[in-house]
C-alpha cells in the first residue's frame, strides 16, 4: 500500500482507533517498510513528550512570544504617555486659568484715582481682576479680590463684582402652654393656640438699593485673602475682619 495513505492512518492506528481491517493492513505495511515504521516511533514520542509533566516542552515560538510582549508593552507606555499628558494639560489649564489666588493690597488695581466722594465711588473705581467681592456689615464695606495667572500676568479682565447680604434669621415660633395637671376627674385639656406662621425671609435687595446702601457705608475695608479662605470658619472670617485694611473713610 502507499506509504502516504498509510501515514495518514499512523496516527489513528497509534490511538487504536482504526477498524480492524484497517489495524492489519497497517502492520502488513510496517513489516516492510522501515520508513513508516521511523514515523510511528516518533508520533508514539511526540506523546510521550506531551504527556510527561517533568519533560521541559519546547517552546512554541519564542519570537512570537516575544513580539508579543513588545507590543503589550509599547501599548502600555503610549497608553500611560496619554494620560499623562491629558492630566498635565488639565493642571496647566486649571493652574492658568481657573485657580485664583488672593491680590495682595499693593497690586489693587483702581481705574479712579481719589479723590473719592463715597464708598461707592471707591468700589466702582476698582477693575481690572478676576473676582471683586464685596459685603456690608453694618456701615462698613468689606472688599477683597483675586487674580488668575492669566488675569494677573497676561490679560486684565473687565470688573466683575459679587454682593453679598444676610438675611435675618426668622425668629422662633413660641412655645405651646403645657396642659395643667390632671385633677381627680376626667377633663378635656384645652387645645393649644395655633402657632402664627413664620414671617418671610426678606428679599435679596435690588442692585439699585444695594449700591445705594453701599454708598450710605462710612468705612471701606481690604481683605487681602480670598473669599473661600476667611469664610471657611467663623475664626477665620472675624480674623480677616479684624486685619483688614482701611481703603476709605468718610
């Protein structure tokens, strides 16, 4: 029989998976031919080989396998060079144009130089800042402001003020009378008066009042801090309240 046919049956003959018909025509051919028979010791090796867990196996292809490292670690690299740079721009941009930081008294920018007739004179004269903000208490006006890099460094923005009021607290609805002691006999305790309702919170005044309650203001105060940083506490607000620098007085 041809070798190449029997070659194809080597395998299944090694397995004892071929008919019987087909086992005998398989050994009938491996008694004459040396070079089939070479074939069937080396599939019965391979096996061997396959099957002994204390036999090192070669390995498959080590340039593939290296190759393969390669690439997972030329995608890891780009992946972190990515995102390394997406979080540096994002710091830089925030860093430049966002973070604010206090104006110290000595870079207050005025676009009026005095004299100043009142304390809203004096307010609307300051510009050229990322944040003014500006509150009342009582007839002194607190102001404090803050600059970006960029509003610092490169370009002066328009004035943008921010006014700040509080609203009086409501005040506590009274307390129900307590039901008298119970005599020796069954009553029906009176019922307790309706609590009046709570007055509403005042109106947030109009810009017009607010200027013009602000000019009325006998003091103008400099805060040099920002405003999240001496409103985080109530220390540090009367800390800033206490250190701050008069502007203008009337």
């Amino acid at each position: 029989m041809n070798c190449e046919i029997i070659r194809d049956l080597l395998p299944l003959y090694h397995d004892e998976v071929v008919s019987e018909e087909s086992r005998k025509l398989v050994e009938e051919h491996l008694n004459g031919c040396p070079e089939c028979r070479r074939v069937l010791a080396d599939i019965h090796e391979s096996v061997k080989l396959k099957s002994d867990p204390g036999i090192e196996q070669p390995a498959v292809s080590d340039f593939k396998v290296l190759k393969n490292k390669l690439h997972r670690k030329t995608v890891t690299g780009i992946t972190i060079a990515i995102v390394c740079a997406v979080a540096l721009v994002s710091a830089l941009t925030y860093g430049v144009f966002f973070y604010e930081t206090p104006v110290p008294y000595g870079e207050l920018t005025r676009t009026v130089k005095p004299p100043v007739n009142n304390a809203l004179d004096l307010l609307t004269s300051i510009s050229g800042h990322k944040s003014i903000v500006v509150f009342q208490e009582g007839d002194a006006v607190y102001i404090s402001c803050s600059d970006t890099f960029w509003t610092r460094y490169i370009a002066k923005p328009q004035r943008q003020t921010q006014l700040f009021f509080t609203a009086p607290e409501a005040p506590a609805a009274p307390a129900a009378p307590e039901a008298p002691s119970a005599p020796g006999f069954m009553f029906e305790p009176p019922e307790p008066p309706e609590a009046p309702e709570p007055p509403e919170a005042p109106e947030i005044p109009e810009l017009d009042n607010a200027f013009l309650s602000i000019s009325e203001a006998a003091k103008v105060y400099y805060i040099e801090r920002s405003y999240n940083e001496y409103t985080r506490n109530i220390d540090a607000f009367s800390n800033a309240i206490e250190n701050a620098i008069l502007l203008w007085a009337q």
